[in-house]
C-alpha cells in the first residue's frame, strides 16, 4: 500500500455539511475515502483530455437486431480493431431490441474514434462512450 499523508482542509461549514450528506448518501464510510476518489476521478478526467494517454471505454449500444447487416458491421468493426477490443457483451431487451456493451482498451484517441464508428453505424438507435484513464494515479 501506498505511503499516507495527512492533509488539513479548510471549508465553510455549509460546505462541509453538504459534502457530508452526499457522502453518506453514495455510502462512503469517511471523508477521506471520499476524498480520495473526488480526486482521482478528477486526474482521471484530466487525462483522457490527452487523446495519446493510455484509457479504457466502455461503447454501449441500443440497436434493432433486425436492420441490415448491422450485426455483421458491429463485428467487422471490433474484429478489424481487435487489439482494443477486449470484450463484448450481448443483451436482448425485446423483439427487436439488443444491448450491447464493447469494452475498448488504447490510445484515448483512438479508442474515442472506433466508439464513434460503433455508434453511427446505420441502425443504432442510441449509443454512448464512457472512457477512463488507466495507469497509476
């Protein structure tokens, strides 16, 4: 485990009465811990703004299985780009509709253009990109 330092905060007391609803609310069991991972998200967040900084996404797509050859578009997409594809996963929501969710793993850039190029394929209805920074923070 990492070397711990202590840090002293100042804040108004609003401030900190709020911050300490929120985080009983997300059921964090200090502030520290809360704390800790405010900060982290906010590197993180920094990071992937560098399209060369190694990350990871999550692509999620709602499609109509039944549009033309999407199926096979989706899987020429990931095989043509298999070294960031690392996983998929195949959910049927109903008679036509199917949950899919690509996990992408390289450059911040181009893992943001192949889940660009997953969601405007003809035929998905909606699609999102969740991309995190990996390494050390």
């Amino acid at each position: 485990m990492a070397k711990i330092e202590r840090v002293g905060v100042s804040l108004e007391k609003e401030l900190l009465e709020g911050f300490d609803k929120l985080i009983t609310s997300k059921g964090y069991q200090n502030r520290s811990q809360a704390i800790r991972d405010l900060i982290r998200q906010q590197l993180s967040g920094e990071r992937i703004s560098n399209e060369k900084a190694q990350g990871v996404a999550a692509v999620v797509l709602v499609y109509d299985h039944h549009a033309t050859a999407l199926m096979e578009k989706l899987t020429e997409l990931q095989h043509s780009h298999l070294l960031q594809t690392i996983s998929s996963l195949h959910v049927h929501l109903g008679h036509h509709d199917c949950l899919e969710v690509i996990v992408l793993r390289g450059k911040v850039g181009e893992i943001n253009k192949m889940g660009e190029k997953l969601i405007s394929i003809k035929g998905v209805k909606l699609g999102k990109i969740n991309i995190l920074a990996v390494g050390s923070i």
